[in-house]
C-alpha cells in the first residue's frame, strides 16, 4: 500500500536508502496528475513518528538530486514531500499496531462477503490480520493486511487529544534540553 504501481515502487527503491540513512521511513509514495505530474512522498522520523517541515524541507533536498540522477518519471513533475497527517494511511502491519484502540477505515481489493470497506476500531494484530471492532456488529471483522487496498486512520476526538498530548510532551522535553546547560564553565582561582 506503499505504492500502487510499478513507477511508484521505482521512486521508493530509488528514495529509501536515503530517506533511511537520514533517520526517515517513507510511508507513501504517489504520482498523480495527468499533464503536469505531482510526486508525493509521504514520511516520518523512524525515532519518534514524527515530520515537521525541517525534516520536509531536508528529506526534499536529499532526494531530489537521487531523483534527477536516475529520472524514474520521464515528464516533469512538481515533488511534495509532507508528514502523513493525523489521519494518515496506515501502510504496514506495525502502523495497526501502533494505532490499536483507534478508529480505521479499511477497503480491500475484493469483497469479503457482501463488502469491500469496513470502518471501525482496531483491536488487535494477530498474525497477517487486522482485527476490527466495528460499531454495526459484535463480531469483529478478521481482515487479511494483504487482501486491503487502502487503510487510513479516521480522524476523531481521541486521536487528536492523544496527538495534542504528544506535541506538549515533545515540547516540554525540547524545553528542560534547553535549559539544561551541559558545558558549565569552571572558573579557576588565580593563585
């Protein structure tokens, strides 16, 4: 769910191993547009989830010349390089882990039973599936990770309190490092 055809997949085995080395997990990769293309790359700090526009600006400047050098779009295209948001895709089966107790949004490829998309809560990992609480029902829905086309994080109250919550941790943290002076100076008596 990374990519969804060969050319994205080709930006992603160009990209990786930079992103990687600079401490980034590429999440996404997408190319859309039909005249003038758009290059979308989706990812996060492998350290803490995290991607602010430092860390865009710094994955853009990285990839870009990896990308002129081996040219895997022949046209032109416009490259965006962003955070995957609070409701971000949920792309690897360590992303449903990380977000169990949240809400999803799941659509497989093919039907299971009489439906393609399912929306509810995320119990649990177990094995290649995704166990989902759904609201219209007490039996959870045992979805296969590798039968789903697009997985994605619903946006909801609790999922922007925990998100809130991290930020202000982050901060306090960056803060107290602030304050923290590590090079103390010792002044010598002069004797």
């Amino acid at each position: 769910m990374r990519a969804q055809n060969p050319l994205e997949e080709k930006v992603i085995a160009a990209i990786e191993p930079v992103a990687a080395e600079l401490g980034y997990r590429l999440v996404r990769v997408r190319v859309a547009g039909l005249r003038r293309k758009r290059l979308q790359i989706m990812a996060e700090r492998l350290a803490d989830g995290e991607m602010g526009i430092e860390d865009c600006e710094t994955l853009s400047r990285a990839v870009s010349p990896v990308l002129e050098a081996q040219d895997p779009i022949a046209s032109e295209y416009d490259l965006e390089v962003s955070s995957p948001g609070i409701d971000r895709p949920l792309v690897a089966l360590a992303d449903f882990s990380r977000f169990a107790g949240h809400e999803a949004k799941i659509e497989l490829a093919r039907a299971l039973g009489d439906r393609r998309r399912f929306r509810g809560v995320i119990a649990a990992v177990e094995g290649d599936e995704v166990v989902l609480q759904l609201a219209d029902s007490l039996i959870p829905a045992r979805l296969a990770f590798s039968a789903m086309s697009e997985a994605r994080l619903v946006l909801t109250d609790a999922l922007i309190a925990e998100s809130l919550k991290a930020a202000k941790q982050r901060a306090l943290a960056a803060s107290e490092a602030e304050d923290e002076d590590p090079l103390e100076v010792q002044e010598q008596d002069p004797q």
